[in-house]
C-alpha cells in the first residue's frame, strides 16, 4: 500500500471509537502480521539470547532470578525461552492487553518446534524442558502463571508493587514507539524496579521503520519532518515512533541513574549512507552528527548502582 494512503488510515483509525480493535483485526486478518511464524518467532529468540549471553559474558547470569519483558507484544517469545533457561519469576508488561490464547498457544509451538530441535545451538544451555503445550480450553493467564509468568497489561498500577523486585528488565523494539516525556518516567520506574545491581538490556531500531524495499522511500526518511508535521500528520496513536537517536537515549538513561555498561550502535551500511546524503534533514536535527542520524539500531545494557 503506498505509504501516504497507509498513514492517512491508521490516522482515520487512531481517531475512531474502536479504531484500535479494528487495527487489530487488520492485523490478524489482513496482513496477518500476528502469526508466530518461524521467522518471526526465531529473531525474538536470538534477540533473548543476545541478552543472555551478554549477560553470561559479564558474569551476571540470573539463573535464578526474576525478569520483567517491558512491552511483550503478541509474542511471548523471550518469557517462554527464559523460563526455559532458568528463569522462575517473569512479569510481562504491556501498555494494553494483546495476549489472547491462540497467540500463547502459537507461539509456545514455535518457539518448541525452535528449542527442541536437536541441531539448535542454545540447546546445552536450557536447565529445564520448554513449558508444555497449552491444553485446549485451558486459561491461558492461569498456565502461563503456573510457569511464574504474570501478564501485566495495562502495567500502570503494578510498578509500585514491584519495587527492587526484578534482577533484570528487557525490552525488545519497543522504546522507539515511546514519547521522550514517556521514556522518563518509564526510565524511572524500570530504575526503581531493579534491585540494586540489576541490569535492562534493550534493542532498539534507529532506522525508518516505514521506509521499505516495496515502497521505495528513503531509508531515512522521517528526518525530512518538522516536529509538527511528525506529530500532526504523520505519527499516529496506533503505532507512533519517536525519532529519537541514539544520544539521546543515552542523556536519559543516564539522568535516570544507571551505569552504561555495553553500548552498541549499528552503523548505516555504505547504500544506506549514500541515501542518507541524499535526504534533506530538517534542521530540528542539527545538533546530531551523520553517524547518529544514521545509525540503523541500538543495543544497549545497564545497571542500576549495587548500593
Ligand atoms: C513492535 S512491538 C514489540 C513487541 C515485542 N517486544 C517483540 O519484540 O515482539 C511494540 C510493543 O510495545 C508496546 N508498547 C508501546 N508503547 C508502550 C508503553 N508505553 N509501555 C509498554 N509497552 C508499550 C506495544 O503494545 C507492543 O506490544
């Protein structure tokens, strides 16, 4: 769909009593782009193990210990492989309820037909057998707790209970569809909620996530628009993006009060960097270098302070 006409509509929807539901149905009927394919299911699972290992690699391995995945999604992908690795108290946050029984279903299949594959290389690290299948008709908020997984949406109430309760916090693509404003506070929760010495590990996309081969727009693209014109005519409350970059992730980790440990930004490939010097950037981007206007993903690991 050209990428004008698919703005307007999710515009014309995000104003509509109901319009996230009929999102939704889109979703899953239309685009389909709610199946827990294999494709889909697998990139989750490396993005967990990337977490994993990073935090193997920096001797901080909470075998033990408890987790919060800030923005699951439809996908409880990285929760099932933790529990799988280890992990017995998961609280998986989201902004609104998404989960239902047939995405829970689906996805413990694939992220099954994943693990129990004799030839995966993560196998030797599992310490139990993946969760079992969701029986049919069974509740699947009450199963998923069984594993010591609470699905918590919307989230707002529960930070106050959770104070230095999480040893760590993930969150997997989802910082990038959040306000700075948002970030602040939501920086300053995930702080509160970490025991002392507790890591959040967080990738992030940087790049256009509208610009794709099929619609031919600049891989940079939303760097034309004036802050206005960003949030009045192109972002929408359905799936908003916040164009922020990686400095600026950083200014409010840091205000938060974290410890950068592992900070690592994807560079723009030389095609990428060719177009990028063909954009023309607003100048609401002026103080940024190119390296950070350009940059396609963030990846990034922090502590709170052990004391
Ligand atoms: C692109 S999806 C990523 C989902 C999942 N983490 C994954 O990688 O498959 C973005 C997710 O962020 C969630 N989200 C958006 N704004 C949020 C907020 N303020 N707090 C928590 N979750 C939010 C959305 O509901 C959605 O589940």
């Amino acid at each position: 769909m050209n990428w004008l006409l698919k703005i307007a509509a999710f515009r014309v929807l995000s104003t509509l009593p109901g319009g996230s539901k009929v999102y939704h149905w889109a979703q899953q009927y239309v685009t389909h782009s709610l199946v827990a394919t294999r494709e889909r299911v697998s990139l989750k699972i490396e993005i967990g193990l990337l977490y994993w290992d990073w935090l193997e690699r920096n001797a901080v391995v909470p075998l033990d210990g408890s987790h919060l995945d800030f923005g699951t999604g439809w996908h409880p992908s990285i929760p099932l492989l933790y529990h799988a690795l280890g992990i017995d108290r998961q609280w998986l946050f989201d902004i609104t309820p998404l989960l239902d029984a047939a995405l829970v279903r689906e996805t413990r299949e694939t992220v099954a037909q994943i693990v129990e594959n004799p030839a995966w290389p993560a196998r030797l690290k599992l310490r139990r057998p993946l969760l079992g299948p969701l029986p049919a008709d069974a509740d699947w908020r009450a199963y998923l707790r069984g594993a010591g997984m609470e699905y918590v949406a919307p989230y707002g109430a529960a930070w106050r209970k959770l104070e230095s309760q999480a040893d760590l916090v993930t969150s997997t693509q989802v910082l990038l569809h959040i306000s700075r404003a948002g970030l602040r506070e939501i920086f300053a929760h995930i702080f509160r909620t970490l025991k002392p010495g507790g890591h959040f590990l967080a990738t992030i996309h940087l790049r256009d996530l509208h610009a794709t081969p099929q619609n031919g727009l600049l891989p940079h693209n939303h760097l034309r628009y004036s802050p206005w014109v960003w949030e009045n005519l192109v972002n929408t409350g359905l799936m908003p993006y916040n164009r922020l970059k990686a400095p600026d992730y950083r200014a409010l980790i840091e205000e938060a009060g974290f410890i950068i440990r592992g900070w690592e930004v994807e560079p723009a490939t030389t095609q990428e960097m060719e177009a990028f010097l063909r954009t023309p950037v607003h100048e609401c981007f002026a103080g940024y270098s190119r390296d950070d206007l350009s940059a396609r993903h963030l990846f990034f690991a922090v502590q709170k302070p052990a004391c």
